[in-house]
C-alpha cells in the first residue's frame, strides 16, 4: 500500500491515504510524492508564490502548458477532499488566468 501523506502533511487536511488512481503512472506518483515530501510543511502563502512566479516564467518562454496543468488537476483530484480539490480548481483558474 502506498505511503501515507494525508494524515504526516501539515494542512493537507484529511487522513486518507495516498490512493492510486487510473489516471496516474507511476512516474507522477513518485514526483507528487517528492514534492509533497520537499514542500512538507512549508507556509501556504509561500508556496502559492513561487507556483506563480513558476508559471510567470514558463509563460515568458512560452512553456506553459495549460492542457498539462488541466491534465495534472484531473489525476490528482481523486486524491483529494472535496475542500481540497475546490481549492485546486481555483487556483488552477487564477494560474491560467495569470
């Protein structure tokens, strides 16, 4: 079974498990994984911060890629509590927006 991250993640809310899902390989499980390990416990504010200033930069080098992002939402949705995934689909928004 996979690794617990919900209930060891400050502010993820919930304490479901890491569920797999149909839409997710192998390789983006390991990678959200990473990230939500290296990001653990960092101020929410922050991270908002440098997700914009990443997208702002992807943007200038016309590398950004909203179908991707659009893509990541959907296999990573399944994961998450209700408040969660509204949380994601506004921020989602805003990025694309941006």
């Amino acid at each position: 079974m996979a690794k617990d991250l919900r209930s060891k993640t400050k502010g993820m809310g919930g304490t479901k498990p890491f569920a797999k899902t149909t839409n997710l390989d192998p390789n983006q499980e390991d990678f959200i994984r990473k990230a939500v390990e290296q990001n653990q416990g960092r101020d929410k504010e922050d991270l908002q911060r440098e997700l914009f200033e990443r997208v702002r930069a992807q943007k200038q080098a016309g590398q950004f890629d909203p179908a991707g992002l659009e893509s990541f939402m959907q296999s990573v949705g399944p994961m998450l509590t209700p408040e969660q995934r509204a949380q994601m689909e506004t921020l989602v928004r805003s990025l694309k927006n941006s």
